[in-house]
C-alpha cells in the first residue's frame, strides 16, 4: 500500500471489493482530508467506500427485542375520516363493478376488489391509473387506458 502522504486520486491502493469480495487493487476516486473515501476496483471497475484490506471485522451486535404492543394502535383523525367518506360514498352504491386491470372506470365507479373490498373511484391519474378509496386507505390501481 502506498504512504498516506503520497497519496493523491489516481493512486493505486488495496482494497477489499464489495463487488469481487477478495481484497484487489483499486485506484483512489476520492479522499477527505489524508484519508481514503472512495475507490475503483482495477478487476470489476466497482466504485465503492475504501475498506482497508487489514481491517479487523467487527461482530454484529444481536439486535434487541422490540416491546410486544399492548393494543391496537389509535386510529389517527385522517384515517377516521377517510373511513367516514368511504361510508358515505359507497353506502350510496347499487351496483359494483369488479376490478380487473384491463377494465375500464371513471370517477364515481364503485369497484369489488378481491383483496381491499369495495371502493371508490376519486380521480383518473394516468391513461392507465386510478385513485381508489378504500375503507383503510387510499390506493393507486392500474386500469385500461381511459
């Protein structure tokens, strides 16, 4: 390994390769201060943070169990309004329609959805995208183009 005062970009260091996953010799890209930030593996041409080669691993600590949570969270007022314009619009529904993406919808529709339940078409995003209201949240869908 070159002296850390000799070094400038362009020199030749060694480094272990993310990319290889063996120790290589790279070219510095970019150093902070006297010291190394980035290299380019000379194998692979990977551009990574300079790992010394001579570096002693350091085990990963055993994550810490999360606290069990005692209840459900409270509902926050978004999502109890949410829930309150989703009764209203679909509780005035007929009829639905089942969603398939190469079906066609328009705002108003109210759709089946064989995993979120019954929504509510609210706006026509895309050629092929619409935002639907469901009683938890509201959803991007793809559709046929309009």
């Amino acid at each position: 390994m070159t002296s850390t005062s000799a070094l400038q970009a362009g020199s030749s260091v060694e480094s272990l390769c993310k990319k290889c996953k063996t120790v290589t010799d790279h070219h510095v890209v970019a150093l902070v201060g006297d010291k190394i930030a980035k290299v380019q593996c000379k194998v692979c041409n990977a551009r990574h943070a300079y790992q010394s080669p001579h570096a002693e691993k350091t085990p990963k600590q055993p994550a810490t169990p999360k606290k069990a949570r005692s209840a459900a969270p409270a509902k926050s007022a978004r999502s109890t309004a949410l829930t309150e314009q989703w009764e209203k619009m679909v509780s005035q529904a007929t009829s639905c329609l089942p969603y398939a993406m190469d079906a066609r919808f328009q705002v108003g529709d109210i759709l089946e959805h064989p995993i979120f339940g019954r929504g509510y078409v609210q706006k026509c995003l895309r050629p092929n995208t619409v935002e639907v209201l469901f009683a938890d949240q509201i959803r991007l869908l793809r559709c046929a183009a309009f």
